[in-house]
C-alpha cells in the first residue's frame, strides 16, 4: 500500500533535485558538481504484463565526470519482497539507459534502515552472481536540522530531515525549528512546504505537532485531507469572505492565540476582503487578537492631534 509518507519521501527528489548535493554528502559520496537533474519514467515494466514501478529515477550530467541514474526508493518497514525488486530495477535500468544505477533508499527507523542496506544476492553457496547494496537514508546518517537558517537555505533537506525523524523522541524540536524557518518564505513557498511536511508525516503524533505549528494556509496536494486543505474547503463552502475569517479563527486557535467573544464576531462578522487577506498575513506573527487588529484601528488621538 503506497502511503503518504511513502509519496512525499521521494517525490521531493522529483520537484527538488538540487536535494541530491545535501543527500550524497550524507551518505559519504561526492556531490555531483553543477549538475543537470532529469527526472525520467519510473517504469520499469517490459512487454510482458508484470508491473515493476521505480518511486522516482533520476539521470544525473554533471559538468565533470560520468553521466549516471538515481533511483530513490520510500521504505517505510521491511518488505520480504523488496529486495528482490531492487535487483531487478538496477539491472532494468543499467541495461535500457546503458548508464550506471545507484539505489538509494529512504527510511524512517533502524530497524528498515539496517536491513536496506542489504546485501540482496542472487547467491549458490559460495557463488555470488550479482549483490546489491543500496545507499540508506535515515536517522543513522541524516542530520536533526535544529537550526531556522539552515531550513531557509534547504527546505528540501530539512523536509526529508523531517520525515526520517518522525518517529524520534526529539521530533517535536526538529519540527519547531522548521516551522520558524519556513516563515523566512513567501506566502506562496511556505503554504508549499508546511503541506508537503504535513503529507509526509501522515498519521502520526509527529504530524499532530506540525499541525499545531502550522501557521497559513495552503492547498497544496488535494484530497489528502491536511488541515490546510480541510480549513479551504469549508471555506469554499460558505464563501470567500467567510472562509477567510474562519481560517483566521482556526489558525489563532491553532497557535493559542485566546480570541475573546467580541473580536471573534468582528472576524466572523467581516465582508471586506482586502482587510481579511491582511489579518490572514498577520496570524503567523500576532501573540494578541489585539496586534491583529492594531494597524486598522485607524490614527490614535495623539496622531489625530498631531
């Protein structure tokens, strides 16, 4: 069954190739230096009706050195199976773009990390044909990014970072370090990165922290039910105006923001866009309804005076 977690662990290498520096030092390898990132077909199926799907493959041309492919793999817990999948899909690929294959997989836990690594061998007693040994990612060798500007630098990073952390004592810090580092973006870009995170993190205590942390709105990844998504569509629901206003309520309420019964009909109550869309970009930062509300309050009599 392909889980949420599974989907976001390695279509973040699909979207953001430049992943692939950050990912390579983890795992002791060189980075490819200025290369061009494609992602290719994950298709693995020859002619005969048998299903064999890559998560995500990458040709990777670097500016020096040779051409070679990337297949990512999101494992999530052992899979019997597995491993004979895996040495199918090198071979597949070494043979149909005639370029080397490395197979990196990408784990939450010791346990599926350790046994990723492998070997898989197509093995009679002491005679090997052919071993694979994928690279592994996981809470082995990816850092606990705990630094706001290092996630502004690397979101893609600290989003697998993120996922391969879940399921870590220390999950709520790393996440709060996250959060704080993606309010560097614009709009657009953290409504982007704070659903791909939530995503990832599927059904766990670790994704009902992100959910308290997050602080925009998006609708990013449809029909995955995310709070982002949830709060736009009942919106949607009820008109603009009002789903505006009922984000703003939400979102305060996620953040801890008391709301007293007055402010909370001035929002409700609120047909005016413009002035909504502005209270909606101040709930991030706000700790008061009444900060919400100071820069619409109009001139005080000092300033009338004046």
């Amino acid at each position: 069954m392909v889980t949420s977690t599974h989907e976001a662990s390695h279509r973040i290498f699909q979207e953001h190739p430049e992943v692939l520096a950050p990912v390579f030092e983890a795992l002791g390898l060189p980075p490819p230096a200025k290369s061009i990132i494609e992602a290719m077909s994950p298709d693995a199926t020859e002619i005969r009706p048998m299903e064999r799907r890559v998560d995500t493959v990458l040709k990777v041309e670097p500016s020096e050195g040779d051409r070679f492919m990337v297949a990512i793999e999101a494992q999530t817990r052992r899979a019997p199976d597995k491993g004979i999948s895996w040495v199918y899909y090198v071979a597949y690929l070494r043979a149909k773009f005639e370029l080397p294959v490395l197979l990196v997989a990408v784990c939450k836990n010791k346990p599926t990390s350790t046994w990723a690594a492998g070997p898989f061998e197509s093995r009679v007693g002491p005679w090997a044909t052919q071993v694979t040994r994928p690279f592994v990612l996981g809470p082995h060798n990816v850092p606990e990014i705990t630094d706001a500007s290092m996630v502004a630098e690397g979101p893609a990073m600290a989003t697998i970072s993120a996922i391969v952390h879940s399921e870590s004592k220390n999950h709520p810090a790393i996440l709060k370090m996250l959060a704080r580092g993606i309010r560097a973006f614009d709009k657009a870009t953290a409504k982007y990165w704070c659903e791909f995170v939530e995503i990832g993190l599927e059904n766990t205590p670790a994704r009902e922290t992100w959910k308290g942390l997050q602080k925009m709105v998006a609708t990013y990844f449809p029909g995955r039910g995310t709070l982002f998504e949830q709060t736009y569509l009942e919106g949607k629901a009820e008109g603009e105006a009002k789903g505006e206003a009922k984000a703003i309520l939400r979102f305060l309420e996620a953040r801890g923001v008391s709301v007293p019964e007055e402010a909370r009909d001035r929002i409700a109550d609120c047909t005016d866009l413009d002035l909504l869309n502005r209270w909606l970009d101040r709930t991030p930062h706000v700790k008061s309804v009444d900060e919400l509300f100071a820069e619409d309050s109009g001139p005080t009599a000092d300033q009338a005076e004046a």
